[in-house]
C-alpha cells in the first residue's frame, strides 16, 4: 500500500512539474485519459527505480561533494536523474521529455518541492505500522 501511494505521490508531483516548468513534459503513448495517466504512473515508477538505484550510488560516490558544496550538488544530481529518466522513457517511445540541462534542474526542484509536500500532507498513508 504505501508503494502505491509513493507512487501516485510521483505521479501527480510529476503532472503538477509538466504544468510549472517550461521545458519538461510528458507524451502518452496513446491518445486518452487512462493511457496519459498510465504514462505518468510508468515515468514515477522509472524515476523511483533510477533514482533509488543510480542515485544511491551517486550520492555515496558523491558524498565528498555534498559536504563541500553544502548539499548544492545535490539539484545537478537530481537534474541528470531526470535527464536519465528522459532517455530511458524515450527509448520506450512514449514518457518523460526534458529540453535540457536547465529545464531538468528547474524541473527536479521543483518535482522534489511537490512530492516533498504531497508527502507530508499524506504521510498517514505511507507511514509504516
């Protein structure tokens, strides 16, 4: 249950992230309102995936960076995440498209603001018990 709705949480953070930042934007692969939904739960299923893995290991590798930077590095990370997850989905056909460097950064922040407070707002639901 509380995968499910960490995944919705990315899903609408993502939607809501198309709607702000010029430059990141979401193609179905097929016309409709339940094939655009399904794409967005597909690209926050990428991204959990990219990030929990990939990010894990950049963030360790990383962590010298952080200190240094004060944790600044850490909107470049997350901007190449979403880049990573941009290709990925591209190579599917359908899913997230970023312009560039600047729109993933713009992007990333603002997706990490959203889902931060959609999840502080639903944290009853993704609390463990």
């Amino acid at each position: 249950m509380r995968f499910l709705v960490k995944l919705i949480i990315n899903a609408l953070a993502l939607w809501f992230t198309t709607l702000i930042v010029a430059g990141v934007t979401v193609t179905p692969y097929a016309p409709g309102q339940w094939p655009t939904i399904a794409t967005y739960l597909l690209v926050a299923l990428i991204f959990g995936i990219v990030n929990g893995v990939v990010g894990t290991i950049v963030r360790v590798v990383a962590f010298p960076l952080y200190i240094i930077t004060l944790g600044l590095i850490a909107l470049v990370v997350n901007a190449l995440l979403l880049l990573l997850v941009s290709w990925i989905s591209s190579l599917m056909g359908f899913g997230l498209y970023v312009a560039g460097f600047w729109p993933g950064v713009w992007g990333a922040l603002v997706l990490a603001i959203i889902s931060w407070l959609m999840g502080l707002v639903l944290r009853p639901f993704t609390r463990k018990r």
